[in-house]
C-alpha cells in the first residue's frame, strides 16, 4: 500500500520519523514517500505493458514540480488542464510530446502556449531563466490536446493556422457510463459537462477530416475519480472502442486511444483494486488496437500519488462539548478539502501510541481497546471545517500528532489560503535522505499581489 508504517509505536516514513520531519518543518505538513511513487507507478506501467502504455501522469492530483519531476525520471509524460499545469510539467523536465492538454475550459491564451512556447507565459522570466529545462520559445507542441466540444477544436485550428502548425487532437467523448463514485467527481454521463455525446464522434470527425491545421487523431475517455470497480472503466473502453471502429471503417486513422484516469487508492487497507485487475479485464479490449500500432494512453493520478502522501497536523485544544469531542487541528478544509467538499474517509492516527493502540488495519472503527469517538477539525471558521466526524480514536491531548492517510492525491492541489492560512510546506523522503520540496507560504508573500497594484497589474 505504502511505506508508511509504525514500530515501536512511532510512525515511520520510510526511515524517517514523522515527528521528526513535523519538528524540523512546522506543521501542517506533506510528507511524500518516493519509494511509494515508484512502486505505484511502477505497477500501473508493468499491468498494461502488453499494449506499451503511454502513461501521462495527471498533475491536478499533486503537481509539485519535483514530484512531477520524479515521475518524468521514471518515463511517466503528464495530463495537465491549465496553462499553469502545463508550464509546471515542462518546468519538470517532461518534454513538450509527452503533455497532453485536457480540461473543458482551454482559453486562446492556454492553447497558443501550448501550440507554441514563444506565447509562454514563463517567456522572459528570471524562473525561466534559472530553472527552465531549455530555451522556453524553442520547447515546441504538446503531444496533443483532449478537445472537449466542436467549439474548441475551431479555436484550436484557428489558432494552429495563424501559427503555421498542425495541432494534433483527441476528442473527448462522453459515453454516458456511470462511474459509481461521488456525484461531484463523475465525469462521463451525459449530464454532465466533459466531451461531446460519443454518437456525435462520427461527424465531429468528418467535419475536421482534411484540416490543414487540425489533425483529429483518436479518441479520449474519462468518466470519473476513485472507480473502484473495474466494470465502468470496460463500458467505457468498450464504448471507446466500438467508436473507434466506426471512425476507423469511415477512413479516419485512429491513432490514440486515452482511458483516462480514475483508478483507485487505498484510504482503507485493500480498498482498491490493484493496477493488475484493472487491467486483466481492460486488455482484452485494448490489446488488438495496440496491436495496430494505436498509442494507448494513460490518465492515472490518485493511483500514483495518493497512498504516498501523508498529511500531519498538530492539535491546538481538545474540546469536551456536550455532544462531541473535538480535536481543533491547525489542519483543516483549507489543508485537505475532500472530506468537506466529498465527505471521503481519510484514516487518522497519532504519529506516536501505546502499543495497544498500533493500528493493524486502516478502516472507519479499528477493533482496538480504548478508542473513543472524537471530531477531527480545522481551525477554519465554518462547520464544514472537518477532517473526520465521530471518529474512534486512542485518548488524544493537546500538542499530539496527528497523521492524515493517503493525502498524496488532491490534497495540497486543492488547498487554499482561505482565512489567510499560509499554504503548507511539502518534503520528500527517499529512504532516510529528507528533502523540502516547496516553502512553507510566508504572510508577506501572500499580502504581495496587493500592494503596489497600480503599477503591477
Ligand atoms: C480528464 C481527467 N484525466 C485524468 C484525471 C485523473 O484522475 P485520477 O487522479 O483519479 O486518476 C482526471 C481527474 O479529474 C480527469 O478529469
């Protein structure tokens, strides 16, 4: 699952002491394991290397650069959704080939940056200067773009003419399974805001078909995140498919099949199904394409990142109240938003316990003497300020620890200022090496935009 673990009553990441890193860095905390990274990564290529994966990691699950450059050591290319994703996977080293632009939105300004680096918006800057793989205008397309609707591939041909390019495309198609998952993080029924009806495919393509600057290369999927079950994920391949078939029969040359993402992580022990099942029943499907030479793509975030992050907190007050006991954190929804935003389970434990409290398994109401039920919360002034309700826990006091699970995926992402909280510091441990790979925010840093304005748009 990870390489989170306790002995002797002390949670260990890797061979590192979590209380050590939240007494050398402050908390709140991140704490990345890069031996969980490569592990996750890893399986997912090794369950689909029959049919060569393209696996583009998706940065909007942890897009901290040197993450993101980790991964891209390891070979993963990268799914981004903005301009700022995008710059963030070139600044990691991924090269331009291996990005796909996805995201239902894509402005004129994001498309031209991703057509053509001379419209960066890093171009010039001291950053770039510094830390910039290579000269930013000579960097070159992105593999292609996921195109979300009719409107989008126009802006894109326009763009790509005015340019003197070809843009590649992928269209996102919208086959209307149901992800079994949140309502808020399903992605692929109809109503639904991604990709365009997949019975529209046929003519979205004979309308671009001999564009001398749009290629529509193949076909893209995504229909939700965390599918637990492996029977979603075969509708839509084998929806994808069935379209693919009819475009190929039509004369159009598929060339990329994308799956997506969506695949699971472990917030409970043995929660997920391992990359391998997945792909036991998905191969059948995607094998004779590969066969053909068509590029089998990869979306996967939470699958890779997820089980390796870890969140730590530290109690300010424990607070007996008439219905419930509290333990007000300096985490909180501003830190981790998916249990306020999807009510999701994150399994919590202090970093430090007796013996009898070593938790065997990570589940809801470990079977352990002792627990009492106890609210887990922020410090942020709204009841939906939650890490955990109700939640059995050994006696917890003032100043303790306490460890967030499987954070890794959508947590520092999706964190935020809210009610002028710095955001928090992020390290990366490999083995016992520790290193800081982003500064906790300073106050000045977050009140700068807002001075001198009116000289500094
Ligand atoms: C288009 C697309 N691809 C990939 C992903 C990554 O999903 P996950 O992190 O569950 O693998 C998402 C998540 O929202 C997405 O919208």
């Amino acid at each position: 699952m990870d390489h989170f673990r306790y002995q002797d009553g002390e949670l260990w990441c890797e061979r590192v002491r979590v209380a050590e890193l939240a007494e050398r860095f402050g908390t709140p905390l991140y704490i990345y394991s890069a031996q969980t990274i490569r592990d996750h990564f890893g399986r997912f290529v090794e369950a689909f290397a029959p049919v060569r994966p393209a696996v583009r990691y998706a940065l909007k699950a942890a897009g901290n650069t040197h993450l993101v450059r980790l991964l891209a050591s390891l070979g993963a290319g990268a799914d981004v959704v903005s301009i700022g994703e995008l710059e963030r996977a070139w600044m990691a080293g991924v090269p331009m080939g291996s990005i796909t632009f996805a995201g239902v939105g894509k402005t004129e300004a994001e498309l031209r940056a991703a057509l053509d680096g001379s419209h960066s918006p890093l171009r010039g800057t001291a950053l770039a200067a510094r830390h910039a793989p290579g000269p930013v205008e000579r960097r070159g397309s992105v593999g292609w773009c996921n195109a979300e609707s009719e409107q989008e591939l126009q802006r894109l041909e326009r763009i790509a003419s005015e340019l003197g390019l070809i843009a590649r495309a992928a269209l996102r198609v919208n086959p209307n399974v149901d992800a079994q998952t949140h309502r808020f993080t399903t992605t692929g029924l109809s109503e639904n805001k991604f990709g365009v009806d997949i019975e529209r495919a046929p003519e979205i393509f004979g309308r671009f078909a001999g564009s001398p600057s749009l290629r529509l290369a193949g076909l893209h999927v995504h229909i939700g995140s965390p599918v637990y079950r492996h029977e979603p994920f075969v509708r839509a391949a084998e929806a994808l498919s069935a379209a693919a078939s009819l475009l190929a029969a039509g004369g159009h040359a598929i060339e990329i099949l994308n799956l997506g993402g969506g695949w699971g992580a472990d917030y409970t022990t043995g929660q997920s199904l391992w990359a391998r099942d997945y792909a036991a029943q998905l191969l059948p499907i995607l094998r004779p394409w590969a066969d053909l030479g068509v590029e089998i793509a990869f979306e996967p975030g939470r699958t890779i990142v997820g089980n390796a992050g870890l969140l730590v907190t530290r109690v300010q007050y424990v607070k007996a109240g008439r219905a419930r006991t509290f333990a007000v954190c300096d985490a909180g929804m501003h830190t981790l938003l998916r249990p306020s935003l999807y009510e999701a389970f994150h399994f919590i434990w202090p970093a430090r316990v007796r013996a009898e409290h070593v938790p065997v398994r990570r589940e809801p109401a470990p079977d352990l003497p002792g627990l009492a039920p106890c609210d887990v919360v922020g410090p942020v002034c709204e009841s939906a300020d939650l890490l955990a309700q109700q939640r059995p826990l050994p006696p917890i006091a003032q100043d303790d620890l306490l460890a967030v699970f499987t954070a890794g995926a959508y947590g520092m992402s999706m964190s935020s200022n809210y009610n002028d909280h710095g955001r928090p510091a992020e390290v990366l441990v490999e083995g016992g090496r520790v290193r800081c790979i982003r500064r906790r925010d300073t106050l000045a840093g977050l009140f700068e935009p807002e001075f001198d304005v009116e000289t500094t748009p």
